[in-house]
C-alpha cells in the first residue's frame, strides 16, 4: 500500500533592500521576487554583472567593473540610483546570509520546543524557502 506524505513547501515574498543612509534612496523588490531568490545578487557581483528583482518598480542591479548600480524603477529615466563597491555589496550580502542561517537555528530550536515530531520537516522547509542547507 502506497502511503502520502504532506510536503510542506513555504514562500517568502520580497527580497533585500537596500538603503542608501545618506541619500535615504531606497532599493527593493518588486512582485515576482522571493526570499528564496537572494542568491541572484550573486549573479551581481560574481556572474553576469545583472540581477533582476521583480517589477512595480523594476528593481534592477548592474555591475560595471567595481561598482555595483541599483536602479529603484529601471523603467523611469530619472529613476534614483544608488551605487556601492562591489566589495561593499559582497559584505552585505555575506551578512545577510549569515541573518538568514541564524533565523533557520532559532526556528529548528523553536521547533524542538513546539512541534518536537516535526522538526525535520519544518527546518527543511525553512531551508527550501530560504535556499539555505540545513540548520547548523
């Protein structure tokens, strides 16, 4: 006999924003971006120099050799614009990895104490969501 077992799959809208403090510009995503899709920065600062990050706005990153340019509304010309080093944004993505596995242990110990039958489940659905390997 066959049995079925409930996958419990969660999505995480949004994204990282990014704020200039001195210019109070602000970058964030768009609809059609998730949590889950935070690695795309990586195609920033290390892959095709370009990440994408939803519409209304259309939120759009682009490297040109050591900086890094975000486009808050890539469709509107006077579009602000905020600039950083690549090494600055790879810092900040660094950090904001290092929040997202952090966020993953406290909730497998939050699990341990409120669902202890499904930690498992619950940690790797978490770690799905948040493109993350398991809780460490």
């Amino acid at each position: 006999m066959m049995q079925m077992q409930p996958v419990l799959e969660i999505f995480a809208p949004g994204g990282f924003r990014v704020t200039d403090t001195v210019t109070g510009t602000v970058f964030q995503p768009g609809c059609c971006s998730g949590l889950e899709e935070w690695r795309a920065w990586h195609e920033v600062t290390d892959g095709t120099g370009e990440g994408w990050f939803g519409h209304d706005p259309e939120a759009v990153a682009q490297r040109t050799d050591g900086i890094v340019r975000l486009l808050v509304d890539a469709e509107d010309g006077d579009s602000p614009v905020i600039e950083l080093p690549v090494d600055e944004l790879c810092r900040l993505l660094a950090g904001a990895e290092q929040n997202l596995r952090n966020f993953l242990r406290t909730a497998a110990s939050w699990a341990e104490q409120q669902l202890p039958g499904q930690v498992a489940a619950v940690t790797a659905a978490l770690a799905r969501a948040l493109d993350l390997g398991p809780a460490t």
